[in-house]
C-alpha cells in the first residue's frame, strides 16, 4: 500500500472514533493536512536528500513543542526556544569530529544502542547509515542487545552508544563497557567526558541541553557520521547506491 494513502487512512479512522488529529507536515494544503484536524508546519523546507535529516529533526521539535504548549509549561517552552541554537552549536562541534571515524578503515556493519528517550536516535542513526552506505547498521535497545543478540557482537566490531547524561546514563555506561569487554570498537555520544573517553572513538555533545530535548541534538554526531562512512568510499550523497530519489516534504 502506499505509504501516504495508508497514513490518511489511519487519520480517518481516528477522526471516525472522535479523536483529534494533528498533522506535523511541510505543506498544510497536502492531503494530509487537509484531512487532520490542525496541523504543525514543520518550515523545513523541501527535502531533497535521499537520507532526511532536517525532516526528522524538525518533526522532533514539532512533537516538543505540542508537549510544551498544550501544558503550558513556560520551563519547557524556555528550553525549546534555546534549543536551535544548541543544534547549531552542536553541528559545528560534530564537523571535525566524524573525521576521527576514517582511522576504522573498512567498515561492513555496525550496531547502534542507545536506551530511554534516544531509543529513536539509535533507530535514526542506523537508518542514515543503511540509506547513504548500505552498510549493514542495526538499532537495538541497550538492554534487549544483552539478552541474546550481544552473541554477535565479535571483537572489531563497531557499536554507536547514545548515552546523553539522564536516566538512562547508568545502564548506557554499563552498555559500553560490556561492548569494550567483548572487543568492540565503540563510538561513543555523549557530553560526559569520562564515557567519551572510554570509548575507542569520543563524539562529545555539548553540555546544557536538558534530557528531555537531547534527540534534538544527540543524533547530530550520528547523522554526520553516516554521512562521513559514505564519503570515505565514494558514495555520491545525492544518489548513494544508484538511487535518485528526490523526497518532498509535505
């Protein structure tokens, strides 16, 4: 089924059961917009790379600023109103970073882990590195990886842990030890110092973005690594792998 019309029908339904519908989309004049109740434009423009980035984080900050406004939570709205010049900030500080990503050399796959609220940063980070180089990346939840798939994790192996200082810290920690133990070459974002420097590469975030808005900002390293994979062996970003789609926001 098409993807766009399968997800008008699931609007309709919901508005069949008397729920409220709220569009986040480019374009308030689609049909998606059209048929959701209210929709959250999210200005980012049109997407015309294959791997979307701008889409995924604009959609984030989207869902963000519904919580913050339908509770009226002026702390909330405070952080949210900061957090663009976090992103920049972070985006120069990523630049230089991902080049340390070139000493891994050939590269055929990877596991990316993270637990908590950046569980979709570890899903986002995996899927840019499958589109722009087809490398094999899978996503997992630190603690689901433990409880059997960790048997593929052989030593060399490159595992990306997501580990923003929150309630998930802890066990992410333990998470990339487990990965050093068995002999993974670990990528590590995070802005705690120490855990970037346990990790065989360190991609730092930078500190004062509250835990609740780090997606925002913790899949920028992620993004720009999978950028710089494909790079290394000559992928064309605009048409890695011999695809040429051109996907519009709407």
């Amino acid at each position: 089924m098409d993807p766009a019309r399968e997800l008008l029908e699931v609007v309709a339904e919901a508005r069949r059961q008397g729920r409220p519908t709220v569009a986040l989309t480019n374009d308030p004049t689609s049909p998606l917009g059209l048929a959701a109740d209210g929709v959250l434009k999210l200005e980012a423009g049109d997407e015309r790379a294959v791997a979307a980035t701008k889409t995924y984080v604009n959609s984030l900050g989207a869902v963000a600023l519904l919580f913050a406004t339908s509770t009226a939570d002026s702390q909330a709205l405070g952080e949210l109103e900061r957090a663009p010049g976090q992103l920049a900030r972070q985006l120069d500080r990523s630049w230089p970073d991902v080049a340390a990503l070139d000493r891994f050399g050939e590269v055929e796959g990877g596991t990316v882990i993270a637990r908590g609220i950046n569980y979709c940063t570890s899903f986002e980070i995996a899927l840019k590195i499958r589109e722009l180089s087809g490398l094999l990346f899978e996503s997992y939840s630190a603690a689901d990886l433990m409880h059997g798939p960790v048997a593929a994790i052989a030593a060399g192996w490159p595992v990306v842990a997501v580990a923003p200082v929150g309630p998930a810290f802890d066990a992410m920690e333990e998470a990339v030890d487990a990965m050093t133990a068995r002999g993974a070459r670990t990528i590590v974002i995070s802005e705690d110092t120490k855990l970037c420097s346990r990790g065989e590469i360190g991609l730092p975030l930078l500190p004062g973005v509250p835990e609740w808005l780090s997606p925002l900002v913790a899949v920028v390293p992620g993004q720009l690594a999978a950028m710089r994979l494909a790079q290394r062996p000559g992928v064309d970003l605009d048409r890695p792998l011999g695809l040429s789609k051109v996907t519009l926001t709407r």
